[in-house]
C-alpha cells in the first residue's frame, strides 16, 4: 500500500480500494476518505500517517460498500474520529446485512452472500454530510453528490482535488470490470458529465491512480456505459415480439462480455448493473416488461399484441 502525496495537505493510500487523506495547513485536523475493505488495510494507512505524525481527526464515508468502510470499525475502535457519511448509506453503514439483503431480492441473504466484500462490520455516523461548503476550524472542504454507482454517494474537494470514489473507475479497473456496478444508470451519466465539465487540479477514483488529466478517463467511462446501454437495446430489439425474460437478459449481457460470476454474491452485483440500464430503457419508453407465464418479460418499445 503505497503512501502517495498528490499535492500539499491531499495524499492517498494506492491500493485495490484506494483510502484518501487531507490535513489542514496547521496540521490540527486530518480527514481519511474511506476505509479500505478490512481492518488491515485501515490499521497500514494510520500507521503511515502515525509514523509522518498527521492527525486523524475526521473519517468521512463516500458510500455504504464494503470495500470501502470496511475497515471503518477497526479506526472507531481504536481513535476518536468524527465521522461523517452521505444520508441512505448511513444507514446502510448502522445495519450492513442491508447490503446482501438488496442485492439478494430483499430476502434474508444465504449464508455465502454474508461475506467481507457485501457485508462490513457495522460503523456509526456522527453527521451526514450536505453538498457544498463544509469547515471544521482550518479544514474546509466541499462535499459534492455523486448518485448512480450507489444511491447517494459523495465526493469531496480539498485544496483543488477532487476525491471522486467510485462515480468512475480508472481504466484498468473499467477494462477489468466490463459490466461496471451502478444502481442508478440515468444519475450515473449525469454524475459522469458532471466529471467531464468540471475543472480542478486532479482527480482520485475509488480504484484507479490520480491523474491530473483526467477527461479521457471519463470519457471512457461514459464510452463504456453508453455501449452498454445500446447492447441491450439492440437485444431487445432482436427478439422482437417475442420479448426476453429478465434472467435471460441478464445472460445474455454476461456472456456477451465473457462474463461468468464465480458465485452468487458476483452474479446478484452484475444483475444489479445491468437491470439498472433497463431501467433507464424502460424510462425512456424503449422498453416495456409484463410478467408472463410467471416471469417478467421484456419487450423492446410497446409490444405489439
Ligand atoms: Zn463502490
């Protein structure tokens, strides 16, 4: 886990999921973005800023993943920490079995859904964090809403950094990916644009290295998104009146993209990815579902009979 610093007071802890940090100019306050997946990784990045002795006053919680509060527990244990997380994923964070639960119909997960990457040890918010200006003595940051990779995550920016989280991968982790995880396909293009048009110094995804130059990052990921979209359209549209039931709708994006979930916990995450371009399908009026012969059945447009 290397300790990098992007510029003056903004730093970041590079790893799988990476784990941001801020410090005042005077020094008496130091904020960690996320957590990193489990105790470990929180435990190596305060031991960095213990051995460069930054304070650790605030945590402040983009989204309510496992990968990313996860270790946030360890750090409530063990330092006095103000923290701080956007509404919604709040309570997901107080009640993290939410997460398996959603992603598993709203049913009471399998055993094997129960896992470090779906479900972190539970955590408790002191204050939820509003967009715009937010000031604890010498620290001031903006909070900014950054909706569609999860219900209502946030962003920060510090001293012309923008920490992004996960509202865009780095191209490595887009590639790797394939089938991004959204809930909300319509707010992620619009957070996307959002990154697009917006100028500051640099920018940190949740999985990525920062970059100054940022836009063709971006750019790829709105590419990305916008092939997905029009993939599944032309699959509705090529099964004309006879419609597609959403598991084989499903299916068929997977493999399309060479895609085999080694489990459930991946299937149920890539599910939710792809019925959220549905959605905005559905939205937009280029697709219709009824439930037939027990299942729901997905047209392209009006169906015709
Ligand atoms: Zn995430």
């Amino acid at each position: 886990m290397e300790f990098i610093e992007i510029k003056e007071g903004c730093y970041y802890f590079k790893s799988a999921v990476n784990i941001g940090y801020i410090v005042s100019e005077d020094r008496s306050k130091g904020m960690l973005i996320d957590a990193g997946l489990e105790s470990s990784a929180a435990k190596k990045a305060i031991k960095k800023l213990q051995d460069n002795k930054f304070p650790i006053t605030h945590l402040f919680i983009t989204h309510a993943h496992a990968d990313h509060f996860g270790g946030a527990q360890y750090i409530q244990k063990n330092y006095e920490v103000h923290t701080i997380a956007p509404a919604l994923e709040e309570a997901i964070m107080r009640y993290p079995v939410l997460e398996p639960m959603y992603l598993f119909h709203g049913n009471f997960p399998l055993k094997e859904m129960r896992n470090k990457f779906l479900e972190a040890p539970s955590v408790h918010i002191d204050e939820i964090c509003q967009p715009g200006i937010w000031r604890a003595d010498s620290l001031e940051v903006e909070f900014i809403h950054l909706p569609g990779h999860s219900h209502n995550q946030f962003g920060l920016i510090y001293n012309d950094i923008f920490f992004a989280s996960d509202s865009y991968l780095g191209k490595e982790t887009l590639e790797k990916h394939k089938i991004p995880f959204i809930v909300d396909s319509s707010s992620n293009f619009s957070t996307l644009d959002y990154l697009l048009h917006i100028k500051v110094g640099g920018m940190l995804p949740g999985h990525g290295a920062f970059s100054d130059e940022y836009e063709d990052t971006i750019q790829a990921n709105i590419e990305v998104h916008q092939r997905l979209l029009i993939q599944m359209n032309n699959f509705l549209i090529a099964c004309g009146d006879r419609g597609l039931s959403l598991e084989d709708l499903i299916a068929k994006m997977l493999l399309k993209h060479e895609i085999d979930p080694a489990n459930l916990g991946m299937y149920s995450l890539f599910r939710t990815a792809i019925t959220a371009y549905l959605i905005q399908l559905i939205e937009e009026r280029k697709a219709v579902y009824t439930i037939k012969e027990g299942r729901p059945v997905i047209f392209s447009g009006q169906p015709s009979a």
